[in-house]
C-alpha cells in the first residue's frame, strides 16, 4: 500500500477550507497561512506527481480504490493518466496563484478562501476520479462555491445576474451528462460506475449514438461550446480575480475533461458519429469568439470571450479523434488554463487600481505597471500561437489532427487566430502603452511582489513549454495513445 | 572544447538570448553598462560566425549537404526536431545578421529611453533572425519566423516617431496574416509527409502524388495552393509588389537601428525563404508560376523607384528603394525557377548565375541598406526633420558624412567598382536569356533608381545651404563612423573582389538546384 | 392464523405502545408542572425526544423483523423491514420535531403539544406497517386529526386557525374520497387485505376501466398526504401558517407516511395494472415538479418557498413510485430519508430566524452570514442538499430517483426532472443569495438558540452530510425496506 497521495491531495483543500471556516472571522493573517500553506501544499504535491509518474509504463497511476457503495457500483476510485496529470498540474498553478492575488481580499477573507479550497477541491477531485460517480460528485461540488463567490465577492454591477447564469448552465450541462451517464451504467449491464470497467464494455453503436450527445454535450457546456457558450464571458466577467482565474482556467478544463473522459473514451463509435457537428461547433467556437472579443470595450470580457475562442480548439481536438488532435488538445488545455489565468489575474490587478475596465478610459499603464504589461503581452503571444510560446505547440498539433480528418476546418479556425492577434495588439496598446489619462497616472501604483510572482510563474511556464513542448508531451503522448486504443486506433 | 564545437551554430543562435536573460537582472539605471554589456554579447555571434566560416567547406557533399549539423528532439509529439545546419546560402545571411547587429546596436547609443528593454528586445531579434537562416526543420523555421516579429514589433512601437503604433500594427498584421496560409500550408505538409524534418521534405514532398489528407481536391492543386501560401508570406516579407506598402511605413517610423535590421536583414528573410524553401519544395509549380514571378519582382523595382522618386522624405526615399532593390532579388529567383528543370549547359548557367547573383543581392542589399538608414539617422538626429527640402548644400558643412552618404549612395545605386554592381549585373545576366522582356522592363528600373539616389543626393548635400543649419550641424562622431567603416570596407571588398562570397554561393547554388 | 398472542404480536407493535405510554407520561409531567412553565418550556421537548429516542433504541433491539416478514394481528399488521425501517424515520423526524419545537413559544410549555405528536406519529407508524384496508384507514385518520389540531394550534393566530381548518377539510374530502375507493375495493373482491387482494388484482381479473376507478380514487387521499398535484392546495397556507415546526413535521415525516402507504398499496395491492399506474403517477410526478418549482420561484415568504419546494420534491419523489422498480422503492425510501433530515433542518433554521426577526420574508435572512456565520452556512447546507448538490444529502437521493426511471426507459420524465432540479436549484441559490450577499437589516448578533434547537440542528447537519457522502448504512435500510416491499 503506497502513500495515498491523490486523496491527501483532493483532502489538503477540503481540510483547508473546514478548517478556515473554524477560525474567527477576525484573524486574518491566520487565514490567508492557511490558505497559503494549502495551497502550497497542492502546488508542491502536483509537481511531485508531475515528477514521478512513470512515462514508461503510461497508463494510469497512484491508483486508489475503497468500497464506497459496493451494492450499487459506486467505489472511491482514484487515479491519473497523461491527460489528466498535466490538468492537476494546471490546478495547483492556479490555485496557488489564485491565494497569491487574492491576498487583499477585504470582504469575509475567511468564507472567501474557504470556498476557494472547496472549489479546488472539486477540481482536483475531477481529475482525479476513475469512478464516474465520484467524478460527478466533484463535478457537483463546484457548484455552491461557484455561485457564492461570484455573487459575493463579485463585480458589483452583474455579479447576480453572471453568476446565476454561470451556475444554471454548468448545472443544466452536468445533469443531461448525468442522465447519459445513467445510462451508461445501465446499459452497461455492469452495474459499475468504475471508469476502467465501463472502458471495455462495449455498448453497441445504437446506444452509443443516442447516449454519446447527452454526455458529451453535457460536460462540452462547460466546456464553453457553442452556443451554449454565453455563460463564460457574463459569469468570468463577474466573478473575482481568484475565481475567474479558476472558472476560465480550471473549470472550463473540467468540462472539457470530463468531456473526453466519460464522452469519448467510454462512447468511442458514437463520438465518431458525431464529430462531424462537434467540429462545426467548435469552429465556431474559435472564430466566432475571437471576432465577438474583438469588438469588446471592457477589458475582461474580452479575455472572457477570448477563452471561449480558445476552448474551441480544445474541443476541435478532442473531435479528430486522432492522434495529432488529442495531442493537442491536451496541450492546449494546460496551455490555456495557464494563460487565461495570467490575463485575468492581470486584468483584476488593473481593476484594482484603475477602477475601470473600460479599454478607452485605461492607457500606459506600462510605465506604472511593468510587470502586468510584461504578462500580458506573454499572455497575449500565447494567445495569439505565437512560436516560442505554449499557445503555438498546442494549437499545431489541433491543427495537424484537423488536416487529417476536416482541411476546411483548419483553414476556417485559423482566421481565428489572425482575429486574436489583432484584438490582443489592440488590446495591448491602447491600455498598456500611450497616454495615460490624467485621472489614473495618480491613482494607479505598481503590482505587489506577491502579483509579481503569480505573473513571473505564471509566464515561465508558459515561455518554458513554448521551447520544451516535451515537457508535456511525454506525459500526454501515453495519455492518448491509451484513448487511441479504444476507439480503435484512430481513423 | 569539443561541446563548443559541435553546437557552434547552436551557440551563434542562442547567444543573445542569453545575453538577454542576464540583461533582465542588470539595473536599468545603468546605461553605459547596458549598452556595451548588449554590445559585447552582440560581438560574440559574430564571432563565432567567422569560426564557422573558417571551418566551412565551401564544396557541399551529396552526404552532407549542411554543415556544422545540429539535431536534437525537440517536439517530437508531432515530429519535428530541433535541426540546425548552414550551407553556401544561409552562410552568408548569419554573417551579414551577426554582422548588422553589433553595427545597429552601436548605432543605438542614441538611444535614452529604457535601454534596458530596447536592448533585450534586439537581442531577442536576433536571435529570431538567425533561427530562420539556420532551421532544418519547417516547424523550426516558422518558430523563428514568427518570434522575430515581436521584439520588432515592440521596436518600432515604443521607439519609433510620430505614428509609430499604426505603422508597428500594420507591419505585424501584415506579416502574421501572410505567415497563416505559411502555417497552414505546413501543417498541410507536416501531416502530408509525416514529418517537419526539412532534407526529409526535400526528398519526399516534390514527388508526393497520394496525399493522406482528406480534402477532395487533386494533388496538384493543394500543392498550387500550398506553394502560392508560400508565396505570398514570403513576398509580403520581402516585400514584393503588391504586398509592399507596410513597409514605407515600418521602416519611416522605426528607430533608426530597427530600420537597419528591417531592412538589411528581414527583408532577406522573405528571399531566403523563396531559395530554401519555395525552389526546392515546389520545382514544377516554381517553374509554372516563374513568370507571374518575375513579373512581381519587375513590378516591384519600376514601382519601388517611382515611389521613392516622389518623395519628400530622406527615409521614406530609402524605405521604397528596399522595394527597388529587393526585386532584383525576386527577378533572379524567378529566373531560376524558369529554369529550375533545364538540362542543357547554357540553361544551368544562366540559372546558377542569377542564383548567384540573388543571394549575392541580398547579402549587398543588407550592407548599403543597413548604412543609407543609419546615414538618414545620423541627420534626423542632428536636424530632426527627414524633410528633403529642408536640407541643401549640407557637403559644405558635413564634409565627412558627406563622403560617407555619396559612397554608400554609389553602392547602392550600382556603381560599378562597388558591390551593388556586381549583383545586379549577375542577376540581369542570369535572367536576359528567360525572362527577356522582365529583364529589359528592370534596366528601365534601374535607370530610375539613379534618377532618385542622384535626387536625394543633390537635395542633401548639394545647392544652397539652407542657412538654418549653419552652425547648428556637427559632423560625424567616431561612434558612427565606427558603424559605417565596416560596411563601407565590405561595400568596397565585394565590389573588387567578390569571388571570396561568390565562390561560396556558387557552390551552393549548383549543388542545391 | 393463531388466535393467540404470541410475543411476535407484541414485538410487532412495540414501537407504538411506546408512544402511547410516552404520551401519557407528557400529559402526566404537564400536570405536574401545571404552575412552573419554565420547567414544562425547558423538559418536556427533551422528554418527547429522549422517550421517542430510547423507544428507537429498545424497538431496534426487540422489533427488528427477522428474514421476510410476517403478517400479524389477524392480517392486520405486516410485520416487515419496510415498517420498521418507516417508523424508524417518523419517530427521528418526531424526536427532531419536539427539539426544534422547544424554540417555539407557543407550543413549547404546551404539553398536549408533544402529546399530539406523539399520537400522530403512532398513526404513521400503523399507516407504514399496516396490512390491512381498515387499518390503514384507521392509521391515516389517527395520524391526520392530531395533525389538524396542530396545524390550527395557534388558536390567537388567524393564519394558523385558516391553517388547521383548511387541512382539515381538505384532510376530510379526501379521505372520503379514498374510503370511496376502500369500499370500492371490497366490494369488487371482498376482502380488505392487502396481501390477498394483490392477487385479486392480477392483471385481467378485473375490467381496466374499474381498476383505473379504483386506482384514481385511492391516489387521491394518499396525495393529498404527499401534497402531490392537484391535492397541494392546502400546502401552501398550511405550511404558512402552521407552527413552524409542525410545518416541519408535516413536509417529512407525514409526506413521508404518505409515500409508506402508496409504496405498499401500490406496490403490492396493484401489482398487475403496473401500466395502468405508472403512467398515471408520471404525469402526477410532472405536475408536481413543474407547479411547484415554477411557483416557488415567486415566493417571498420562505415557509411558503418551502412548501411549494415540498410539492417539487414529491413530485421527484413520484419519479420513483413511476419507475415501478426495486431501484425505484430504494430511491423513494433513501430520498424520504435525505429529504427528512434536510427539510427539518430548513424549517428549524426558519423557526429561529421568525423568532428573532419576526418575520418569515425571504428578506428577513439578509445578511445572516454576518449575523451568525454557522446558521448561515447550515442554510447553505440545506438548501443545497434541497438543490441536489453534493455533498449533502439531496444529491444521492436524486441521483437514486434519476437513476430508477432511467433503468426503466422513462427517459422523458428523467429530463423533465432534471430540468425542474435546474429551476429549483435557482430559487434555493436565490435564498443563498439573500444570506450571503443582502445588507443585513441590522447588524446585531444572532444569539445561539436553545440546547434542544442546537442539538437537533447539529443532528440535522450531521445527517445531510452523512446520508450525502457514507451511502452504505441509509443505502442499507433502503434495500432492507425495498425486499420487503417486493416480497412478492
């Protein structure tokens, strides 16, 4: 019996979170430590699971199993492979940079870094699970935190109306996957919610198609697929720093995770029936959400709308269903997760002290702000797939997989990129360089140290994986070759 | 020692990053310390350039084609590989890249504002330069074609004059959005052929007739529609008549050292990809398509020097003359690819001859473009105005940089003695045998590009002086003539004596094509 | 069948001759304490409790059926894991009840109070384990009177009288209605037990049409005990105006009872017309969800919130009854459980708020995460297990009442359901919402309630949380009620 070190991972926030709800409401500087330490903690665990996975042996690992329900399939199950890892990896960045920039929390820090804990968790918990049941009770968990801390600690003008409407479409998406994946477990005919067993099931190809949009639609919303997309920007927009970070960064992974995971992996033929539509929508998605975040006059929305472009690619990989577009799917949901929690993170830093969002009222802030500009412009050539940066080695290989099963789709979704490379310039100088208002110059200061180091991590990793896409790969590259191996070795 | 041997090139390339990343902790108050420390670091490419060339083999073996080969993995998820390797026609362009650098960042001493960044940023271009000139692998090249964009961006946008930031936007969106049909048309390829790996590319993409890709159109037509993404990424990096007009721009409003490199070294890029590229990738449709070819590159000179005959400005006039100068580039490349299947002998030496006397015009270019920049910023610095009226009669005032402007003005107007010469005559050579008429519509050109040099020249230094100068203008200090030295020498060598880089491009050339 | 007692018999009705000794010992302490109403006001909750407790215990011990089960009483009682496991849920809903109850001024020096309690929850646990028409009647009707009373106890209180006489002549119509049904059933087969009349009822003995009569007029008393579409009329106002904590008791224990009776009737007298029914109670189940979701997102009173969210979740619960499975008795009887310990814990919160603020308006829980930081998350609690989120207890059950219907093919009715949850899961965020984000009316403090009230809310957070993540003992119960019910 090894250190059961995922569930010591997926308690650490929980405990966390129990654990600051305990404290007085007063004593703040104990509860930023303990959100702190925590989230230290998960960062420190996931790099030591990104470093000790075994590449050789691939498949998945650090499995965990314990009765749960036994008489009705449901067993605590943990357990990660390539795709997931990168993920939990993903998770720790951004939890930890989520503490760091939420550090000035003024409003219930307490409530605030409690349900921050909860919602990594539940993250965690996601890519963790081999038990469909407990993937979807992770799922689940994010719920309240969600809402809560968008409606409460919010932007004020749309926090009730973005995070009802976040919390409503996430659900409304994890309960037709919940439904699918229902009958899943009964047309299995094994009466398991074990992940590996239902793999090797084996269902036939009518209940495939029938099942295959219910689950993968389902968790494809979270996913930000079009059109079930416009929760994204309204609920990003609305949420705080740290959270934005996570919803953009992290949850919208977990859609498409989960997506991958219970879609694509246990209903192999029906995916391929569909792929089709999901790459039309996915298309879409990508240049359709770069041309909408072009023409946005508030700063965040057209990171919110940018994520939206990008998730796009995402999922454009998964529905090649080969082995260049998994690839990089899974690149660019580690890629993307990191960026987009750069540019939020930098965006509520300028918020802070601007006070606006509006891209016309805001101007040179370089010379006040450096390293935000710094970060945002990495942030910004990751975005665009720029080389040399990680957004280039993921979209090449969705790009590669499009060639090989929809040319039409790569020369369409690329426009998107042209799109984001000019709204990102735009973006760039008209709040970062020129002239800074007046009523501003004063105002506004330059970033904490603690900013300093969310935005220099934050924009190494990405620099890092831009030159050494092997970094990843050699985690991913098993990871797919396993789904290859059950939808039959691609097409 | 045997490490740093074997990895020279990767040394050369990587080099200035370093020195970037060290430069990022230096204080930024410091300035003298950062302009030499950017200025040392940008000498030790160069360096290692000359030890290359040293080492060189000017004859390339069928075996062994690149020299100095480098090849790692690198993302070998998708198949392609960190591949590094120099031969007669790549090794001229890093030696004329090392060489420039130094020379812009030593032009750069002007510079007060944030020399912290303007130094990590053209070190960083330099970097992006010299991968394109040395990748061996396509995934490879368009990495580095695309990194260079940024800091030039970046250059032309925080350090450039008045409407820098739509000149800087245009001159990225330009080339991104050409590089887009690039980057499609290599994936297409990537997937096509299995693998980035350039020799691989070479042997397999030009005989492939089954694609793997389901597209529903014939293969000959995909491979049209790739080698026109080629192209037009090149041609609008070169750039070629119509893709032109983000550079008058560009060029007026960057920094005088952006101006440098822009013109003598990124412009190579777009021709460097037609030769290591667009030649051996696409020989039939090269060969189809070699009039429409060569009717862009005539285009390209009679309208480059029209358009820097009307104007008004120093560095705009300077700016069109790329254009100018660059379509001899372009007019010799088409001429081979005229030819690129001819067997006959006479064929085969018109062929290497404009090869020859493309690369040959680029490495030229770089030189006299690089100093006529530098010379328009050494007066907007002293006079700040461009205006051409404003000048007049400054030979008497500026004696020294009169010389200096008049000789790099000859070179660049193709005096013979001068290097300019040599280039264009080989490339004319070359192409009057296929491209008659091109060939004689590009002497017209050629007449009009004395009529602009002699026109700037006599508004400059000759005719009254304008008596707002007198007194004001000082002459060249020995910073800026350090600058020019080296490239009025090589001006002078490669007009004299040009064998000593002919000898290698021609071996090159022969071998490749 | 022996005419003689044997101590089966006894052990079969233990439970309620528990309750009957514990009421007269309340009647008895309240005369003893005729003159000091601090004493009444502080023990006699705890004393219902503690003796509804011990009663729990001892009948654990003593009537815990063994292997299948068996008829008792002259076919009058079933004595079966399905009825122990029943009572075992009305008499925790009754122990929780009288503590929450101590919060209440009005009832809580009331001796008969706890008295009635005890009667009514007597009454379900016969209805639970009844085997017999008659009975069953009987068991029904002692359940709902004391009921009435208490629903009307606030004789000062005009809501709560409109209250009392509204149930009760809904309570009286319908169970007319029934009895109807009952004398139907008799007439048609001449027997009223339940178990001989299962097979008087195979399928084709007897015309579709006068089985449908017989099935529609029965379903209207028993939905009117589950306040199930079109008998929820009374809910509302009832829930409203009702004492808090018999508004509780009603939403769990007594829905609760409602559900016990059509598991076994339908499950076991009208076994054949499977058909037949399950159509039927889909649509009844459709109704429900769909009324009262969409109507409790205009509430602005939180009791009747409440209540309109009871109906919603009978009609969840109906999903289950539809599916006619094993899974799907399993479903009912774990989300009766789920649902018990969460709806008590929303009514005992609310108890506490209309007792300081004095009002029961959403508003009124404003800000309540700065008045007191541990009820406001207990709402968080309850509300969210109301909404079907993990990890509390309403996410498996629903999963359970999904999953039955799901494994029967009902897949139109599963959408149906998990849309609703959607629309229910908004207005439960909406209450959250006030909590955590509305400026609270005033800044002062909530004071910590009464011991009783404390210890019920910690009992009732300790089982949303367990009944939502350590599955296997309700899991258990579930199964053992479920095999007794599909005995045959």
């Amino acid at each position: 019996m090894q250190f059961p070190i995922l569930s010591t991972l997926i308690f650490t926030p929980i405990v966390a979170g129990i654990l600051l709800l305990l404290l007085p409401a007063e004593n703040r500087i104990w509860i930023r430590r303990v959100a702190l330490v925590a989230a230290t903690l998960i960062l420190l665990m996931s790099l030591f699971l990104y470093f000790s996975y075994d590449v050789s042996r691939g498949g998945y690992q650090f499995l965990e199993e314990a009765n749960w329900l036994p008489q009705f399939g449901i067993h605590y199950k943990l357990g990660v492979d390539g795709i997931s890892l990168p993920l939990v990896l993903l998770s720790g960045l951004v939890i930890f940079s989520g503490v760091l920039v939420s550090w000035n929390v003024e409003d219930r820090p307490r409530e605030f870094f409690s349900f921050l804990m909860f919602l990594g968790a539940s993250v965690l918990g996601v890519f963790c699970a081999l038990d469909l049941f407990l993937l979807f009770f992770f799922f689940e968990l994010a719920v309240f935190p969600k809402y809560l801390m968008i409606v409460v600690w919010g932007y004020p003008k749309t926090r009730e109306y973005g995070g009802m409407k976040l919390t409503l479409y996430l659900f409304v998406g994890s309960v037709i996957a919940l439904v699918g994946t229902l009958a899943i477990y009964f047309g299995s005919g094994l009466r398991t919610f074990d992940l590996l067993a239902l793999e090797q099931a084996g269902f036939p190809i009518e209940f495939q198609r029938l099942w295959f949009p219910f689950v993968f639609l389902g968790f494809a919303i979270l996913g930000g697929i079009f059109p079930f997309h416009s929760w994204a920007p309204d609920g990003h927009v609305a949420a705080p720093t740290a959270i934005s970070m996570l919803l953009a960064g992290v949850e919208m992974k977990v859609g498409a995770f989960a997506a991958l995971r219970v879609g694509i992996q246990l209903l192999p033929e029906g995916a391929q029936y569909w792929a089709p539509a999901i790459l039309l929508l996915a298309t879409i998605n990508v240049v359709y959400g770069a041309f909408i975040a072009m023409v946005q006059t508030d700063f965040k929305y057209v990171i919110g709308f940018s994520s939206v472009s990008h998730m796009g690619l995402v999922l454009i990989g998964f529905a090649t269903l080969n082995r260049d577009g998994l690839l990089g799917a899974g690149m660019q949901m580690f890629s993307h997760g990191v960026m987009t929690a750069l540019f939020f993170a930098i965006v509520g830093m300028v918020y802070d002290r601007a006070h606006t969002r509006e891209i016309g009222a805001l101007g040179g802030l370089v010379r006040k702000m450096p390293w935000a500009a710094v970060g945002f412009i990495i942030g910004g050539l990751v975005s665009m797939g720029m080389p040399g940066f990680s957004g280039f080695v993921s979209e090449i290989p969705v790009f590669m997989g499009a060639w090989q099963v929809a040319p039409l789709v790569a020369v369409v979704a690329i426009l998107g990129i042209l799109i984001t490379a000019a709204y990102i310039f735009l973006v760039v100088r008209r709040v970062f360089f020129g002239e800074i208002p007046a009523e501003l110059s004063a105002r506004v200061g330059d970033v904490s140290r603690k900013d300093k180091l969310v935005i220099g991590m934050l924009s190494a990793v990405m620099i890092l994986l831009g030159w050494f896409p092997s970094l990843l790969t050699r985690l991913i590259e098993p990871g797919v070759q396993s789904i290859l191996a059950l939808i039959g070795g691609g097409r | 020692m045997s490490f740093l041997a074997n990895h020279l090139l990767s040394l050369i390339l990587f080099t200035p990053t370093a020195a970037a990343l060290v430069m990022l902790l230096l204080p930024k108050e410091k300035t003298t310390l950062l302009r030499n420390f950017a200025l040392v670091a940008s000498l030790i490419p160069f360096v290692l350039t000359l030890v290359v060339w040293a080492g060189f083999d000017p004859q390339p073996r069928a075996d062994m084609p690149f020299q100095f080969v480098e090849k790692a993995s690198w993302y070998s998820a998708i198949r392609a590989s960190y591949h590094l390797g120099v031969d007669g026609i790549s090794l001229p362009m890093v030696l004329l890249t090392t060489l420039l650098t130094p020379l812009a960042i030593l032009a750069s001493y002007s510079i007060e504002e944030r020399v912290k960044s303007y130094m990590i940023l053209f070190l960083l271009l330099e970097t992006g330069m010299l991968g394109v000139f040395l990748a061996l692998d396509l995934l490879l090249f368009f990495v580095f074609w695309e990194v260079g964009l940024v800091p030039m961006y970046f250059l032309i946008a925080q350090w450039g004059s008045k409407n820098r930031n739509y000149a800087a936007l245009k001159f990225v969106l330009y080339t991104m959005g050409g590089s887009l049909g690039l980057l499609l048309a290599i994936q297409l390829m990537g997937v096509a052929v299995g693998s980035f790996d350039l020799l691989e590319m070479y042997q397999r993409w030009p005989g492939l007739n089954q694609l793997s890709i389901p597209i529903g159109l014939p293969v000959s037509t995909v491979k049209a529609i790739a080698f026109w993404a080629f192209v037009v990424a090149f041609a609008i990096k070169v750039p070629v008549w119509p893709f032109h007009t983000w550079l008058p721009d560009a060029h007026t409003e960057a920094p005088t050292a952006g101006s440098m490199i822009l013109a003598g070294v990124l412009l190579k890029l777009g021709a460097y990809g037609f030769l290591r590229l667009v030649l051996p990738l696409f020989p039939v449709e090269s060969q189809q398509y070699a009039g429409a070819l060569a009717f862009l590159g005539v285009a390209a000179i009679i309208f480059g020097a029209l358009g820097a005959w009307a104007q008004n400005d120093f560095k705009r006039l300077i700016a069109y003359s790329s254009i100018n100068h660059m379509g001899f580039v372009v007019l010799g490349i088409a001429a081979a690819a005229a030819l690129l299947n001819t067997s006959s002998p006479g064929g085969l030496l018109d062929k290497n001859i404009a090869l020859n006397g493309a690369v040959l015009q680029m490495f030229n270019h770089g030189l006299s473009a690089a100093g006529m920049f530098f010379l328009v910023g050494v007066l907007y610095e002293r006079a700040h105005t461009r205006d051409l009226n404003d000048f007049g009669g400054l030979y008497a005032v500026l004696p020294v940089y009169g010389g200096v402007l008049i000789f790099t003005a000859m070179a660049s107007l193709g005096l013979p003695g001068l290097n300019g010469f040599v280039s264009e005559f080989l490339v004319v050579r070359g192409a009057w045998p296929v491209l008659t008429l091109a060939t004689a519509l590009a002497m017209i050109g050629l007449f009009f590009t004395g009529a602009y040099i002699l026109k700037a020249l006599k508004m400059v230094l000759h005719g009254p002086l304008n008596t707002r100068w007198q007194g004001h203008l000082t002459d060249m200090t020995r910073r800026e003539l350090v600058v020019m030295a080296p490239l009025m020498v090589l001006m002078l060598l490669l007009g004299v004596w040009p064998a000593w880089l002919l000898d290698m491009i021609n071996r090159a050339v022969a071998f490749l094509f | 069948m022996s005419s003689d007692f044997t101590p089966q018999m006894w052990r079969s009705i233990f439970p309620e001759v528990g309750l009957l000794i514990l009421a007269i010992v309340l009647l008895f302490f309240d005369l003893i304490w005729l003159k000091r109403p601090q004493m009444r006001a502080r023990w006699l909750g705890w004393i219902t409790s503690i003796g509804i407790v011990l009663i729990m215990g001892v009948a654990a011990g003593v009537s815990m059926p063994q292997g299948q089960g068996s008829i008792e009483w002259g076919g009058m009682l079933r004595f079966d894991a399905a009825g122990f496991v029943f009572r075992m849920i009305f008499m925790s809903a009754a122990a929780l009840t009288a503590l929450f109850a101590s919060q209440f001024e009005a009832v809580k020096k009331r001796g008969e109070f706890y008295a009635l309690l005890l009667i009514s929850t007597l009454g379900m646990n016969l209805m639970a384990s009844a085997a017999d028409l008659i009975l069953l009647f009987l068991a029904i009707e002692t359940t709902s009177i004391p009921l009435y009373v208490m629903a009307g106890f606030l004789t000062r209180d005009d809501r709560s009288v409109e209250a009392g006489i509204k149930y009760f002549l809904f309570g009286a119509i319908t169970s007319a209605v029934m009895l109807y049904g009952f004398s139907l059933i008799y007439g048609l087969t001449g027997t009223t037990q339940i178990y001989e009349l299962s097979s008087a009822f195979q399928a084709g003995n007897l015309p579709v049409g006068l089985a449908g009569l017989v099935i529609v007029l029965v379903l209207v008393g028993f939905g009117f005990k589950i306040s199930a579409v079109p008998f929820h009329f009374w809910a509302p106002d009832v829930y409203q105006g009702a004492p808090t904590p018999v508004a509780g008791f009603l939403s769990t224990a007594s829905k609760a009872a409602g559900f016990a009776v059509l598991l076994r009737v339908f499950q076991i007298v009208f076994a054949g017309q499977g058909s037949l029914w399950m159509v039927l109670i889909a649509i009844l189940a459709t109704a429900s969800m769909l009324i009262g979701n969409y109507l409790a997102l205009a509430q602005r009173s939180i009791k009747r919130l409440l209540a309109y969210s009871s109906i919603a979740h009978a009609g969840y619960l109906l999903i289950g009854i539809a599916s006619d499975s094993e899974l799907g008795t399993l479903s009912v009887v774990y989300y009766l459980i789920a649902y018990l310990v969460t709806n008590l814990a929303a009514f005992g919160i609310v108890n506490l708020i209309e007792n300081r603020v004095g009002s029961d308006e959403i508003g009124a829980l404003a800000g309540l995460n700065r008045r007191s930081a541990g009820l406001a998350l207990a709402m968080l609690a309850a509300m969210l297990s109301l909404g079907g989120i993990p990890p509390f207890a309403g996410f498996f059950a629903k999963l359970l009442v999904f999953a039955a219907a799901v494994e029967r093919g009902l897949i139109w009715l599963v959408l149906i359901g998990v849309f609703n949850a959607v629309v229910g899961l908004y207005y439960y965020l909406n209450v959250l919402k006030v909590i955590y984000l509305h400026p609270p009316i005033e800044e002062k403090e909530i004071v910590p309630a009464t011991p009783g009230w404390r210890l019920a809310m910690w009992v009732c957070m300790a089982g949303i949380l367990l009944v939502g993540f350590w599955f296997s003992p309700w899991y258990s119960l579930a199964q053992a009620a479920t095999s007794a019910i599909w005995v045959y």
